[in-house]
C-alpha cells in the first residue's frame, strides 16, 4: 500500500473553526456584561481543565471558546440603561401589537444576549432596528407584517 494512504499519527492541535465575532458594535447592557463575563471565566476554566487532561479535541474547542468570549469582552460597550422612555432605545422593553391582534413585548439588547424565546431581542435585529427611535403609537415592519408600538419601558 502506498504510504500516501496512511493516516500518520497526527500531534497537531485539531483544526476547530473559530466562532464567527459580529461586525456590528457590541454594545451591552450591565446583565449582558456580568453574562460575557462569566462566559469568559467558564471558558478559561474549561481550556484549563482540557489542557490538564491532554485532550487535543477539548484543548481546541475551549481555546476557540476562549479566543471568541476574550474577544467579546475586549469589544464590549457598556450602555447605560436610558432615563429616557418616550423613544425606543438600547436597553427598553417594548409593547408591540401586531395587525392579527397578537401583543409582544421584547427587551433591546446586545447580540450575546439576546434570546428571543424569553423576550429579548438582539439591536441589530430587523424588528429592533425598526423599533429604534420610534414612539408609543408609530407603526413599525414586524416581519411580514406591521406592529404599533404600544409600550416603552
């Protein structure tokens, strides 16, 4: 058999992808920056574990998880939660009630953070972006259809 067939014992670190870091500014609210914070603790403590146990497909999973949340938190922009509440901003809950009758509440916030089925939605969302600025009674696009904004919180 050919020696271009065997598969040599291999001691490189596996090639895992790193996560892809959105282009957009990673603006945070204060829950979003104490989560980033404990994401990037867990995933030191989980490169430290994989390194300690010599396990190469660990080792690069958890430097991948390692180099993604160190990244996040180097970019990471505070925004301070708005005293303003007549305009939808970064940080405010809002109350939409969209054409078949159905009301929706969603939280801004960072993209990190963000988790739709509990009620929070990411900036740079097209629902938020279409949110953003707006006042109780403007109509906004919601998908395929149109939402009245009816609460900013």
């Amino acid at each position: 058999m050919s020696r271009a067939f065997v598969r040599d014992q291999d001691d490189s670190i596996e090639d895992v992808s790193d996560r892809p870091v959105s282009e957009h500014p990673n603006d945070v609210t204060e829950t979003g920056m104490a989560e980033i914070e404990a994401a990037l603790a867990g995933a030191r403590a989980a490169h430290a574990t994989a390194l300690a146990s010599s396990d190469r497909r660990a080792i690069a999973a958890a430097a991948r998880d390692l180099r993604y949340w160190s990244a996040r938190r180097a970019t990471a922009r505070l925004v301070p939660a708005p005293t303003d509440r007549s305009r939808v901003r970064f940080g405010t809950t809002v109350s939409i009630i969209r054409n078949d009758g159905r009301e929706q509440t969603f939280r801004i916030v960072g993209e990190d953070e963000a988790d739709p089925a509990k009620g929070s939605i990411s900036h740079v969302s097209p629902l938020a972006r279409a949110m953003l600025g707006k006042g109780i009674g403007e109509v906004v696009r919601a998908g395929n259809d149109d939402a009245e904004i009816i609460s900013i919180k």
